[in-house]
C-alpha cells in the first residue's frame, strides 16, 4: 500500500506514480484533513473513483472512499517546504502529517528536489525524521542525529495476579465491569462523531435488511389464510418474491449498474468445485453440531421450518418439487442475493472481516430464534466466506439450496440413524471427527484458491487491510443507526415470542 499526496506550490508531483502503482495491483491512498481538530486521515482511491476539491482547496478521495489502515508493509511517501540531511522535514505549521505518524507502522519516504534540501530543519519533540529521502539523483540514506536526545521508551509493566479472596475479588470484578461499561460507551460516543473522519454507519443497506423483517412479520398474519385455502406453495412462493427478490431488485435498481457489476454475479470455476463441496459438508455436520449444542440432540428432529413461520410437509411427488422451489430454490435466491451479495458488497470497504461480520449477524436475526440464532450465524460465516474464496455469488447461493435440501429430505433419514444407533455418544463423536476432517481439507483447499490469486496479482481492491483489534470497533461503527436498532428490537420481540 502506498500513501500519496496531492503536490500543491513547488511539492514534487508523484501523480503519474499512482498511476504506475495501480497497474501494478498496488492500492493508493490519498488524504483528507480535519479542519476543526487539525487531524487527517487516508482513504484508498478505488480504480474508478476520483479526488475533488477538500479542505484548502486540496483534492482529497470521495466521502465513500474505504479507509485506509496501513500496516508495516505500507509506504507514506511525504511532501514538504524542505528537508535536511537528518531526514527532518519543514512543512506548513499545522502538524497534520506528525500527528498522523505518531501510530504510522510502515516506511515514511521524503521526496524533494536536490537544490532544496537544508543542512538543518528546526525540530521539536513531536517531529519524526523520515525513513530515507527521494531527490532526482537518486535514493539518500538520512545521517544519524548526534544533537538529538533519543525518544524514551515505554517500560514494560508487569501484570499483576489475581488474589481470590473475596474482600479482594469483588472489586476487581466491579472495576472490570465499571472498564467494560465505559469502553462500551466511549465506542458509542465514536461511532456517533465519525462523520466523514472515518467508518460511517450505512443506513440504505439496514433499510433493506429491516424491510425483510417487516415483511416476514407481515407474512405470519398472511400464512394462515394461505394455508385455510389449502394453496400454501403458491402463498410461500409468492411471499418469497416480495419479501425477498422484488426489495433486492429494487435496491440494486436505485445503487445503479455500478453497484450491480460489483455484487459478484458470475459463474464458479472448475476448480473451485471441491471448495464448495467441501463447505457444504462442513455447513451440515457444523450446523448439527451447533444445534446440539443450542439446543440438544432432540432439536435434530422434526420438520424443517422457515423463519420460524412455514413448516415443510412432503407428500406426493408435486409437494416434492414444491417444496423445493418453495423451501429450498427461491429462499437461497433471496436470501443470498440479500444478505451476501449486496450486504457484503456494501460493508466490504471497512473490510472483509466487518462485511462478513454484519451479514451473517443480520441471517442469523432474520430467522427469529434464539436457539438457532448461533447455528445461522454459523451458517451465515462460511456462506460469506465461500463468496469471497470463489469470487462468486453463485457459490452460497448452491450452498444454501443443497443445504435446504439436506434440511427438507436428508435430516429425517439421519435423525433415523441416530435413533437407532443406540448411542447419541457415538453420532455426536462421529460429527465432531467429520467436521473437524472437513474442515482440515477445506482449508488446504482455500490455500489453494489463494496461492493462485496471489500468483496472477489478481484485484483485491474491493477490501483493505484491518488489524484484528480493530473489527470490534469497526462492527459497532458500521451498524450505529436507529434502523439497526429497530430491526434488533423487531428480532428480540419476535424471539421472544417464539418461546412461547
């Protein structure tokens, strides 16, 4: 990653670098500054985007361009007035760049002509020398700075044991609390402030995830009269249109065809194949696993059920295929085209962790239970990320539907098995030996998928780099609207309701 600047006055121009660099499949960030904290940050500049005018007349990345968080293999490439020989750099007074680098993990790079460089920049405290320097006759390694007393260092502090004695422990355990409780609230009080300084919580993709709630609440007044009337495929099938595919397809419309090229809509591979197979043996034994763990090995039985609404019912060989395309063909359209292509799509920019975060939260919600709330979260994990290791939409959505199939037709015959076995100890030892195994092969496989990208530099500038600290704050950042808000109180009252 290389961060860039936009030249003002007689600053060295670097522009025909990001373009040199964008071929090469290197992202390119460009700052943009805060002029009422005298802060900056960078964004990445995606291919199609371009800089318009910001704060002092500079132009600066769009307001949606994603943030950039560089790690130790970025590059900050300078501007100045000047620099000396020691790598000290003379800019404009406003200190954007020092306080910036004061958390920079990567290589800071100054750029100047020959006839400008000084012998010696007046310093403070607070400035950083930069790494190495950039004249037209070539690279300059800064000379050490004798004069300069030395940055102290932090000292490490021990960790203190835990007493367990209880006069000891109780106040431990209420500071802790009293630290979780404000670090909760400090988080809010962040993701409130961000503005255009950082993750902004996306309202249109939370608008559409609460209008599918509001659908399938709907739905439940609806299904009884479907089901009085004896036509209850025809009732599901059509309530899968609406709640699903027509709210889909309207969104898409308003995003623009720039949004839709971006959704994933292409086919798989051959060789991704056995990825695919591969994830969905580890959705069926995993989802078992995670609902005998939720809710007993007695939760395996029974008839599959939608959103806690519809329940299947199997007959003659027309129920058969309507109870495919009802239960297990549109629901894997629906629900993917939603949840994975375009919500993934839209919370990508603040990384791939945070977009696969947000959609499986918001699929597991959607199905109003807390007792399978953690096997669709599961579920919802691996669809997203099968997505992402094939580059395909098509992938979850085969997923899903085999998967409902399995649900549909192959669960009764396996509960059979258990039944009859005569140990639970032995199916659920069996599971776990078989979950495990699959998941081993499933992630050789993903290595291989990437090697390959890696190899043909294939594009993965729909994402950046976050460190894992940051996802929780990113998550909070992302989902901090009132219709976030509204769709969690709409799943709590539902799952509650459920209960009973």
């Amino acid at each position: 990653m290389i961060l860039l600047y936009v030249p003002i006055e007689s600053e060295v121009s670097l522009l025909e670098l990001s373009r040199t660099a964008r071929s090469m499949g290197k992202p390119i960030a460009f700052p943009r500054c805060n002029t009422e904290t005298e802060t900056m940050e960078f964004y990445t500049l995606l291919p199609e985007a371009r800089l318009s005018p910001g704060a002092y007349h500079i132009p600066e990345p769009p307001a949606d361009a994603p943030v950039c968080v560089p790690d130790e293999h970025a590059l900050c490439i300078l501007p100045g007035l000047s620099f000396d020989v020691f790598g000290n750099r003379l800019g404009y007074g406003k200190g954007y760049y020092d306080k910036y680098l004061e958390s920079f993990p990567g290589v800071t790079m100054g750029v100047l002509y020959a006839s400008t460089m000084l012998k010696r920049v007046p310093t403070d405290e607070h400035d950083r020398p930069v790494h190495c320097l950039v004249t037209e006759h070539g690279l300059i390694l800064p000379e050490k700075d004798e004069t300069r007393p030395p940055q102290p260092k932090k000292k490490a502090q021990k960790k203190k044991k835990l007493r367990m004695s209880p006069d000891g422990l109780l106040p431990k355990v209420g500071g802790f609390l009293k630290k979780c409780g404000t670090y909760l609230l400090a988080l809010a009080r962040d993701a409130r402030s961000q503005g255009e300084d950082g993750v902004r919580a996306l309202h249109m993709p939370q608008g559409l995830v609460l209008v599918t709630f509001l659908m399938l609440l709907f739905s439940r007044g609806v299904e009884a009269k479907f089901l009085d009337r004896g036509n209850e495929y025809i009732g599901v099938i059509l309530l899968q249109i609406l709640i699903f595919l027509l709210p889909a397809i309207l969104y898409c419309k308003l995003r623009g065809t720039r949004f839709i090229d971006r959704i994933r809509i292409s086919p798989i591979r051959p060789t991704h194949i056995p990825l695919v197979l591969l994830v969905l043996v580890l959705m069926i034994t995993g989802g078992m696993l995670t609902s005998i763990i939720t809710g007993g090995i007695e939760s395996l039985t029974g008839k599959f059920t939608l959103y806690n609404t519809f329940t299947s019912r199997t007959g003659t060989p027309i129920d058969v295929v309507y109870s495919i395309l009802a239960y297990a063909v549109l629901p894997a359209i629906g629900e993917e085209l939603i949840y994975r292509s375009i919500l993934c799509t839209e919370y990508e920019k603040y990384g791939v962790g945070v977009s696969v975060s947000v959609s499986a939260l918001c699929f597991a919600m959607l199905h109003f239970s807390f007792e399978h709330f953690f096997t669709y979260l599961f579920l919802g994990v691996l669809l997203a990320a099968a997505m992402y290791a094939t580059h395909s939409f098509l992938a979850p959505l085969l997923l899903h539907l085999f998967y409902n199939v399995f649900c549909l037709f192959g669960q009764p015959y396996l509960s059979t098995f258990y039944v009859h076995a005569g140990s639970n100890e032995i199916f659920v030892f069996c599971l776990i030996v078989i979950f495990l195994l699959t998941a081993a092969f499933t992630v050789g496989e993903a290595r291989k998928i990437y090697h390959v990208y890696a190899i043909s530099n294939a594009d993965s500038s729909y994402t950046v780099s976050v460190p894992l600290k940051e996802y929780p704050k990113r998550v909070l950042y992302a989902l901090f609207t009132p219709v976030f808000a509204a769709a969690l109180l709409l799943f709590l009252i539902l799952a509650i309701v459920n209960l009973f």
